[in-house]
C-alpha cells in the first residue's frame, strides 16, 4: 500500500480510495456471501492485512539502512533513522491514510499501525539501550561526543513519536510501550551532561583566545567572549528544554547538575578573562589596560546577569509544582533551597572576582592618587581650601569621564565604591603620619572629605550618600574633625565621652561611690558631701586598701579657679565611710556646658610610694545645676544620695589623648595627658 499508493501522489491516494470503496460494495454483495460464506468482516479482515503489511515495512525498512560497521554506535544510528521513518510513516497514516480507511470501510487504521510500530521500535530501542547501559557501568569506560549526540539524537526522535499517542482514542492511549521511555536514558544523561559541560568549557575557552577586548558593537561595552558564553548556555538552556524530563525527582537531579555545570563555566569565564588581561599588561600603556579592565569588568556583568534569569530558563518554578505534588512542601523547599544556595554561590564568586579586577583597576590610580592627596598636605595655610583641593578633583572627574563611557551602571557603580574606599585609606593614612601639625591641616581635609562625598554622590547619579558615609569615612570624618579643634575642645571631647560612658555603665567589679550633690543658686555654690563607698577592689598586700577620694571640677581650663579636694583616708577598709562634705564656686556660665563636671577619684594611699588608681565615676554639672532644678529645704543634706559605679579606664588607648600627646608644643595638652598617665600608670594589678 505504502509503495502502490505514496501520499505524495494525489492520483494514487484518489485510486486507494476508490479502492476501498469497492472492497466495501463487494464485501456487502449478496454474492460475494454466497460465494464466501465463510469469510471474516471486513474490517476484521482489512485490520489482519495492514498488521501484517506494516510488520513487513517495517522489517524492510530496518534491512534497508547497513550499518558503516559493528559498533555499538552504528546501530543506535540505524535506529535513529527507523525511529525517523517510523516518525514519518506515523505522520502520513494520521493525515492522510487513517481519514480514508474510516471513511470508507470503518477501520481505525491510525490506531492499529501506531500501536504496532512504537511496540516494534520499544522492543529494538529497549534492547539497543541494555547493551548501551552495559558498557557505560564498565569500569574506565566513557562516552564519546558522538555516541551522546547520537543518543540524544535517538531520544529526541523516540519523544517526537510517542507525542503521536495524542491521537489515539484514550482508551487506546493507556500502556504504551513507550510510556516510560525516558528511563533507559538514565544512565547516559549524566554523561550527555558532561559531554555538554566539556563543550562549553571548550567554546569558552576558545572565544576568550580570540577575544581582541574590544566592543562589539557602538551601543555595546562587552566584548566578543561575553557573546559567546552567553550564546553557549542559550544553547545549555535549549538542551534542557528539548529534554524534557517527565519524572521530577530525575529531573531536580538534573536540573541541579545543569546549573552547577553553567555556574562551573561562569567562573571558569572569570578566570580565563582575568588570565589574559593580566598577560597582556606588560608593555602597555595605562589608558590601554584600563580600557581593557573594563571590558572585561563588563563581560563578567554581562554573563551575571544572564545567570540571574536561570530560574526562568530552566524553568524552576515548573519544577517546584512537580517537587510539590509528587513530594509534598518539603520537596519544593528541597528545589528552592539548593538552586537558590547555588544561583548566590554563584554570584558570590563572580562578584569577588570583579572586586579583584577593581582592586587591580584603581591600584592603577594610586600613585596618582597620593601625589594629589600630598598637594594638599603640602599646601600652606594661607592657600584656599578650593584651590588645595582642586587637582584631586581634575583628576577624579578626568578620570570617571573615561571610565563612565566605558563601563556599564552597575560596574560604574562598583569602581566608584573601590574608589572611594580606596581615598578613604590614603587620607587617612596621610592624617596618621602628621599628627601633631596645623589645625589648619586638619580642617582642610575635613573640607576635602566633604567636598568627595558631594563629587562621587553627583547630585543622585553616583553613590547613596548613606552609602559613603560608611564605617569608614565616618572614622576619618571623626579624625579629622577631632585634631582640627583646639587642644582645649579636645579636652572637653574628652569629658564629653567620658559622661556618655558613665550613663551606660552598669555595675561593675571596681565598687560603687555614694554622693550628694546640690547647687545653691542665690550663692553659685555647689555643695558635694562624699558618703561612703562599697566594694572597693584591694591594692595593699593584706587584701584591703587606703581609700580617699579627690573631687574636682573639669575641665580645668574651664573651672581656673577651682582647686581640687580630697577626702581624708579610711585605713584598710573596702567599704569606707566618709561623710565630708565639699564646696565649689560655680556660675551659670560654667554648668550651662555640656562638658562641665565633676570627676570623683578614689585613690590607694600608699605613704611608701605613690598612690594607687582604684576607680573614678564622674557625673554632669547641668544634672543638678539649674534654675529648673528645684531648691530643697535644707540643702544638700536633704538631697537624695547618688550612687555612682566605679570604672579603671585607660586613658592611652583612647585616640583623643593620642591627639594631644602629638601636640608637643602646646603646654596645656602635654600637661593634661602627663597627669592622665600617671594615673594610668598607678594602676595596681586589680584591672
């Protein structure tokens, strides 16, 4: 029939349909019963002829491809092609021969030859496959790129025939034998899948050798290898989806391959491109090699941002449901978990290495960089802050010209970050090697920090202000802000920190003090009665100590007048009770401060040697100084008593007493920080 009457012959199908209707008058003829009486039905007839006839096509077609020789492979390659004759004869009979045979003698020719041939193909398909899967599992054995492509190949064809089950009336449609075809490829996929991966290993590498690091076109700042390596995993992508895995939990396994795979090639990329812009930096000029370092910046941007929409790609979400439904929410969480933990490995590893091509970018501008930052060192006072500052800003807006035409948003972005970092450090390491210079020095880089954050911030187009105040400039800004005030508004600083570390201060293992304090308005006198303390550490050899305390007012450049007291000493105790009371002459002005104070010392004595540090506590003056602050009937003695914790700071390790021990010339500093280290130094064993 398929020789005598071809679909590609109109007149031929004209005749096979006359034909049949023929056979269909004869066989309902009261003669043609008389004469056969004993003959089947017709279309029990017809079905045993087109059984018989298409098992002898396709015997015929199977003879009709010799293989180029023995192997394995060649016979998969024969079977690629009956599965594709097959493919085609299947397509003629649902188009054109089934309509004929239903129409004019009530046969379902579709369903007879599709279920006959995909049991035919399945059987000679199963069979190649077990001796395909025997070899694969033998120790040391690989698949060749073009027994993969074969096999692929050959599950592409086997899918494309049992889509034709659609057409069968569903009753029909149920145990087919290539219902679960997929599973005899189980075992060559993860090969298909290295084969794949090896491929795109090899493309990259090749692109990156020929890559000239140059545009691909005017709009685009990538150069060639970016193209292709997207190109490749396109390709990645469109093999997923020709595959088509029906079984979800196969297909997670796969799925997961397939993204480290193309996660694994991402970096590769990386690397490789790091690799050739750092060969062919020798001799070239720096505005060459810049020019390069951006390309390849922007390559990397460009391959990470196609690896971002992997989850559509490979179609995740399809995944999920499958997960889902066949393993319940832990299997979705199961696919959310491990693609998403790989998709930010992944993104990790490229942004890294984009930090490194910065690093390399902007170390290229910091001899630069410094001999711009030491202009301003240099400049005397008497030059303007814009004039001192103005070639650092030539050379940064020079600069980000070229690398803003040449870099795309996010990589603009980046660089001015590593830049800014990178400013940040040179400044502050040009503050650290002149301290105890100029205020002048100082204020003018406090001038040039604002003036950068104003520059990278460009009005909105560049960083998020909150971005460059980070951690770092806020520690320059503080810095710097700190050694441009005078030696005395370091001094209040100091006290400042001082009372704010008081407030927070818990109990502690260095005691308590108890005081009252009172302010006397119609005399501008503050009363201070020292009551007692409690669990003093123990300096002396016998585990007690030789308290006293020493009250003062502070900062002494703010109180000239005031001396300070003490109290007598309580011999060997750790709880001594004192019960004196002090007095001060205080005006508003004084208290009206925020750093004014009053700092109570409790010291060793030692009449051997000097006194030992055993805690100071220290309280604000505006807390009870005040005209808001109500009178008590009685005075101080009626006022609730105080209780202060003791702390045993180190002075030397904060960075203010640092600022003022490099003021050499400056008495009033020296001195301060001379009597703050005493004290440091006459600290016992007890801290």
């Amino acid at each position: 029939m398929r020789e005598v009457f071809p679909v590609t012959s109109t007149s031929a199908i004209t005749r096979f349909d006359f034909l049949l209707r023929c056979l269909g008058q004869i066989h309902s003829m009261q003669a043609f019963k008389r004469v056969c009486p004993f003959r089947n039905e017709l279309h029990v007839e017809i079905t045993a002829v087109v059984k018989r006839s298409t098992l002898e096509w396709y015997e015929a077609t199977v003879s009709s491809f010799k293989p180029e020789d023995c192997s394995l492979e060649a016979q998969l390659r024969i079977l690629v092609q009956v599965v594709d004759a097959v493919h085609v004869d299947v397509h003629r009979s649902q188009n054109v021969y089934n309509k004929l045979f239903i129409s004019t003698v009530k046969v379902d020719y579709y369903s007879i030859t599709y279920r006959q041939l995909e049991k035919l193909v399945a059987d000679d398909v199963s069979t190649a496959m077990e001796r395909v899967c025997g070899t694969l599992d033998q120790e040391g054995t690989k698949m060749t790129q073009s027994m993969g492509e074969t096999l692929f190949e050959l599950y592409i064809t086997l899918k494309a025939l049992k889509q034709y089950r659609e057409f069968l009336p569903l009753k029909d449609a149920k145990a087919l034998a290539l219902c679960g075809f997929h599973e005899w490829f189980k075992t060559s996929i993860h090969k298909w899948l290295q084969i794949v991966h090896n491929k795109s290993c090899d493309r990259i590498r090749k692109a990156v050798e020929v890559d000239k690091l140059e545009h691909v076109d005017a709009l685009s700042k990538h150069s060639s290898s970016a193209v292709d390596v997207t190109t490749c995993f396109n390709q990645v992508k469109e093999f997923w989806v020709q595959l088509a895995w029906p079984d979800s939990a196969g297909a997670f396994i796969f799925v997961t391959r397939l993204t480290a795979d193309v996660c694994s090639a991402a970096v590769c990329y990386s690397e490789l491109i790091k690799r050739k812009i750092e060969r062919s930096q020798h001799g070239q000029e720096n505005k060459h090699l810049t020019n390069q370092l951006c390309i390849a910046l922007n390559n990397i941007e460009h391959v990470r941002k196609f690896l971002g929409n992997l989850p559509q790609d490979l179609d995740w979400k399809s995944l999920e449901v499958a997960m889902q439904e066949s393993c319940g929410p832990e299997g979705k969480e199961q696919v959310q978990k491990t693609l998403n933990a790989q998709l930010l490995s992944i993104d990790l590893d490229l942004q890294r290495e984009v930090k490194r091509m910065i690093a390399h970018l902007t170390d290229k501008m910091v001899y630069d960089l410094k001999k711009y930052i030491q202009h301003i060192s240099l400049s005397p006072d008497s030059i303007h802050n814009d004039d001192a500052v103005s070639p650092l800003m030539k050379y940064l807006d020079d600069t980000l010209v070229i690398l803003s035409e040449s870099l795309v948003k996010a990589n603009l972005d980046r660089v001015l970050e590593g830049l800014w970092t990178l400013l940040l450090k040179l400044i502050l390491d040009t503050v650290a090697e002149n301290r105890g210079v100029s205020v002048e020095f100082y204020g003018r880089f406090y001038y040039t920090a604002k003036v950068l954050v104003e520059f990278f911030h460009a009005e909105g187009a560049g960083l998020a202000v909150e971005d460059l105040r980070n951690e770092d400039y806020k520690a320059l800004e503080e810095e710097l802000r700190l050694n441009k005030c005078s030696s005395n508004e370091l001094i209040e600083q100091y006290y400042l920190e001082k009372i704010g570390q008081q407030k927070t201060l818990k109990q502690t293992k260095f005691g308590r003090i108890s005081v009252k304090c009172y302010y006397e308005a119609s005399e501008q006198k503050l009363y201070v009665e020292i009551l007692h303390a409690a669990d003093l550490i123990a300096l002396d050899t016998n585990g007690l100590s030789d308290p006293f305390v020493i009250i003062e007012l502070c900062p002494q450049h703010w109180f000239p007048t005031a001396k300070s007291q003490r109290t007598q000493v309580k011999n060997k105790t750790l709880h001594p009770v004192f019960d004196e009371l002090f007095q001060f002459q205080v005006t508003p002005a004084q208290y009206k401060k925020r750093f004014a104070c009053i700092v109570f010392t409790v010291m060793d004595y030692d009449w051997l040697s000097t006194n030992d540090f055993a805690g100071e506590a220290i309280c604000r003056l505006s807390d009870f100084c005040g005209p808001d602050k109500p009178s008590v009937p009685g005075g101080v003695k009626n006022v609730q008593p105080l209780i202060l914790h003791l702390a045993r700071p180190k002075p030397s390790e904060k960075p203010i007493l640092k600022m003022l021990e490099a003021r050499t010339s400056d008495r009033e500093a020296q001195e301060f920080v001379k009597k703050l280290k005493e004290i440091e130094k006459s600290m016992g064993e007890g801290d």
